[in-house]
C-alpha cells in the first residue's frame, strides 16, 4: 500500500468514527489563496496532487479529484495508483462535485468539510444543493485528526513597503476604503485575502512561495482598522509603523472573539467569495450582513501612476534577463546537458542580477515538445527532460520586482519547424495581436473581448482550454482580480490602470505547446459622441520568435504591429545591454520583411 493509501485509510477511519459519510478537502486555506502556506496543504498531503486548482472527495469506498483542463495530464500521473479517480471538469461526461456526492450518498447522510477552507459563497451553494437531496452538511476538521505532523504555520516577520514603490501611503487607502464603505452603508469591513491585506497596510512578507503576502486578517470601521497577526511577525519597526498609519494589531486567532463583539444592529460588508464560512458564522445573528465585492479588491486592481512606472522599471529589468537567458542558451543547448529543470534554474540566475528582484512570480514552466503541451507542466527529477537541437520550448516564467510583477510566456524553435507548428504558432501570434490592438468603449467586460484571442484558432477549427487574461498585480500576486479576459462571464469590468495578460495558447497533447504571453495595460484610447474608448498598451518587452512564424498567414497590419513591437523592445532594453547582446537582440527584432527577402 503506498504512502497516499495509507493516508486515505486513515482519513476513512476517522470520518467512520465522526459518523461521516463523504468529506470535500480543497486545494486552499481560510484566506482563498491560490498559493498557500505548507500547513494547509491537505488536499496535497491527503491526493498527492499538487496543481493549483483541485477538490478532492471522498466517500468511504470511492474517491475523485476535480480539476480543470491545465491539470488533466499532470493529473493523470500524480492519481495514479491512489485509488483517487481524475475528474475532468468540463467535459460532458464529468459529473459536478456535488452531484456525483449525492449519487453516492443516502438521504440523511453526512458531508463533512472544514469551514475555515471554504468562502460563504461556495459553503451557502453546496449546503443548498446537499439539503434539497436530504443530506447533511456539516463542520468537522478531519484532517486535523489525520496530519498530526503536519508543517507550523509560518513567522517570518513582515517588511514595510515603501511609499516610493507603491505611491500612496496606507492611512491614505484607508480614507478611501472608509469612503467606500460609507457608500456602501457598511459599519464594518472584514478583509480576509491576503493579497488585500498586503496591498492596504502596505506590508509584504515571505509567507507563502512566490506571492510576497503576510498571514494575517483584518477589520476596518470607521474609527479603528485592526491588523490579526502572530505576535512573531511584528518588530519594533514595524509596530511603530502600523500605529503611525492608525494600525492597531491583535493576535491571528483573536479575530473570532472580535467578531462576536461587534455591536447589534452593525452593519458588516464581508466578500462572500473569499471570505471563510467559520469567520461568518462568527459574527453576531443580528448584524446585517452585506455580501459583495471587497472595496479593497476593486480599489487595488487599478494602478496608480507610480505603480505602473514601476512595473515599466521591472519590464525592461525581466527583458535584459530574459534576453541574457536567451543567448545563453542558444550557445550551450548544442551541449545536450540542458534540461527542463537546468534552465530553469539559469533563468532565476539571470533575473536575480537584476536590482530589486525579490524572487519569481510563480513556479516557472519550462515544457520541452510534449510538456509544452501540459499547461501547467512543472518538470520533476523524474519528468526532467533533456534539451535539443530540435521541436518546441514553451516558457512560462516570472519576478516579484519591488517595482513590480512580471509574467512572460515565450515559445521558440531550438531547430528546424514543421509547417504545423509554424501554423499553430502563428494562428495564436494572430489571437495574441487582436487583442493587443484592440479598442474597446468604456463599461467592456473581459469576457467581450475573449474572442479577439480565439477567432484565428476558431477558425480552424482549434482552441485553448484556458482563459486568456488574468489581472496581475503590482509587486503581490500573478493571479489577481477581478479583472480577466475568458469565455466565462465576468461582470467586472475593464478599468484604465488595470494590467491583465495577454496569453491565448495552442496544444496538441503529447507533441508540443504553444503560449505567448505579454502584460498589458488599460488606457484611455479616445473620446467619441459615442462615448469614452479604451486600449491596450503592451508592457513586456522581449522578442517574439521569428523562426515560428508563417509569414503567409500574417496580415500587413499585423505586420506592422509585430515590427512595431520588435522596435519598442529593441530600443527600451539595447541601453542596458552590452554590444553583443545588442547585436544578439538587433536581429531578434529584424523586421517581418526580412524573413521573406
């Protein structure tokens, strides 16, 4: 019996004693974060899958793991032998979560999950669907009865964030957020994301991989706003700070008993898609509850001018890297001791040479032919594969600049391209400047302007699993709302200062992957009679691959773009670069027409 088994066992045992008939662990923890803390990974510890977005269930005969199409092929292989069934989200077959529980469950039976581990939004939907078709739900930490030896939470002390990188002080964006809630009729707010709490207080730490947050909660009224930290993470400093912006500070835990001593009749604004079910059910039965959208979600998600320059500075940081990585590799990849995971590592070399890099934006992903076509690909000692002369990389990478977060995705050719490959390359190069080029009027939603990114691959009749923007955001998360650009609907919509990918993508499962991705920005474009326009301004800066491209299928005005972009990257990095890499990076940028004549 493997490891993952015996743990399954374990689990089935405790939920028989707490007379549980199924249980859900998420791949999250009480602040719904998509990067978290080792203490809470229990859907990792309990499956053995590591992706990012992942449930698991668990009955006690049968077990399944519901994932999205990033994860299908590296779900395949982390399930195998667990007796943990892959659950392909979208596809016709796949039964939702919870109607597969309740296919598998008796009226009158129990569903046991973790409220800490699940917002009031999805906590509310699973009880109504679970109580229509008579079963229980209800709270019970189960795993808290299994991983005994589970990681301590982390204490590492926080740092200040200075001013000259963020460009308003914290007592400031708490006038505004007070403002906000005023017009939201709201005496209380109660921020629970990480990434929210970071950005207000203006504090960042090392407490999860990748994302630079601070473990904590907090509660704002009107006269106090109150930082829930482990006393470890404080110092003298950064107490003195806090009480200088008008911060006070309590103990992590010490939220639920504040909670429960808020004054009847209060109102309290909590955002229902992050915040935990057990912190709602701490507030008093007679507050008035007001389920919508954290103020701070929204204020965050547009720029200011000082942010924006500052991930301009981080850009043309990443493409001098990025530019270094690249002529590095071209002249040792003849070597054959290349591999997924040693260039990877060069790469962070290369970046870490640049002033204020803080580390990388996520887990880079370096897919060689086949892998490319695993989006979400993260190579291992076992995966690792060796680089040659031949196919397709796809590599996805990024830093945490304290000017700024990167997120770039480049596919080349290490050798000779097939007319397929140049053919779906460019179809998504055809996607990706659609969208780049766009005008849009004020009021569009991302979900308006998906198709931009898809017509070329449509048309063929192809497409791409995943969505083609998310908000990224300014020296905190890679991931960050509530913009995006996808099929599904949004009702968020685009703001000027929002920055947002740009990354539609190609795959042909066990052959390789395509992805180009650069950041964009929302700016104003014109006013009309018709109304207020917006576009796009592409932040990135490194060349696209030539080698890839079938010039017959590019149109002049993408043409034009392509070379116009080429020009920009050339002429914001060549001042920092030495006269080789300059030549180096001159003729990555030649223009279209030279590829022809």
């Amino acid at each position: 019996m493997t490891q993952i088994q015996h743990r399954i066992e374990a689990l089935r045992s405790a939920m028989k004693n707490e007379g549980i008939a199924a249980c859900i662990i998420p791949g999250t923890d009480p602040h719904a974060s998509e990067y978290i803390a080792d203490y809470w990974k229990e859907r990792e510890w309990i499956s053995g899958f590591d992706g990012s977005a992942g449930t698991v269930a668990f009955t006690l005969e049968k077990a399944g793991l519901w994932t999205d199409s990033r994860y299908f092929l590296q779900g395949s292989e982390q399930l195998a032998d667990t007796g943990i069934s892959l659950m392909k989200q979208g596809l016709a077959d796949t039964p939702e979560l919870i109607t597969w529980i309740c296919s598998e469950l008796k009226p009158g039976e129990k569903v046991g999950v973790n409220a800490q581990m699940f917002s009031v939004n999805a906590y509310t939907a699973m009880k109504n669907e679970l109580t229509a078709n008579g079963i229980q739900l209800v709270s019970v930490d189960l795993m808290q009865l299994v991983w005994t030896e589970r990681p301590a939470l982390p204490q590492h002390p926080f740092y200040i964030f200075d001013v000259k990188y963020n460009g308003k002080r914290a007592a400031d964006k708490l006038q505004t957020l007070r403002t906000e809630m005023a017009k939201a009729n709201s005496d209380y707010v109660v921020l629970s994301a990480l990434d929210d709490i970071a950005w207000l207080y203006n504090i960042r730490s090392n407490d999860v991989t990748y994302n630079p947050v601070v473990i904590a909660y907090s509660v704002i009224n009107a006269q106090q706003a109150t930082l829930y930290i482990d006393e470890n993470k404080l110092t003298r400093e950064t107490k003195a700070y806090l009480a200088s912006e008008g911060i006070e500070t309590a103990d992590y835990l010490f939220i639920y008993t504040q909670l429960k001593d808020i004054p009847q009749g209060k109102s309290v604004l909590i955002d229902g898609a992050k915040l935990n079910q057990s912190l709602k059910e701490a507030l008093p039965i007679n507050c008035l509850i007001r389920n919508q959208m954290s103020p701070v979600f929204k204020l965050k998600s547009i720029k200011n001018q000082t942010e924006v320059e500052g991930i301009r500075i981080a850009m043309i940081k990443d493409g001098v890297a990025l530019t270094r990585f690249f002529m590095w590799l071209e002249n040792n990849l003849a070597s054959g001791k290349l591999t997924e995971m040693s260039i990877s590592d060069k790469l962070y070399e290369f970046r870490k040479a640049q002033e204020n890099l803080v580390g990388e934006s996520f887990g880079t992903i370096a897919g060689y032919n086949a892998h490319g076509a695993i989006v979400h690909y993260r190579a291992t000692e076992n995966s690792d594969a060796t680089l040659k002369p031949e196919g397709i990389l796809l590599l996805d990478s990024g830093g945490q600049y304290l000017d700024g977060t990167t997120d770039i995705t480049r596919t080349i050719a290490l050798g000779e391209a097939t007319r397929e490959q140049k053919s779906d390359f460019t179809l998504v190069l055809k996607g990706h400047i659609a969208l780049a080029k766009a005008i849009f009027p004020a009021g569009t939603r991302g979900s308006q302007l998906d198709i931009l990114a898809r017509k070329a691959l449509w048309d063929m009749g192809l497409n791409y699993g995943h969505g083609t923007g998310h908000g990224v955001g300014h020296f905190l998360n890679v991931h960050e709302g509530p913009q995006s650009i996808r099929m599904d609907e949004n009702p968020a919509i685009l703001q000027a200062g929002m920055i947002i990918s740009n990354e539609p993508g190609m795959y042909r499962t066990g052959e390789y992957g395509i992805r180009t991705e650069n950041l964009i920005h929302v700016i104003p474009a014109t006013t009309t009679e018709f109304g207020d326009f917006l576009e796009f301004e592409t932040l990135t800066l490194f060349p696209i691959d030539r080698n890839l491209m079938e010039i017959m299928l590019i149109n002049e005005e993408e043409s034009e773009w392509i070379d116009d972009y080429h020009r920009k990257v050339f002429e914001s990095l060549a001042p920092h670069l030495s006269m080789d890499e300059q030549i180096w990076l001159k003729q990555k940028c030649m223009p279209i027409y030279d590829l022809v004549f």
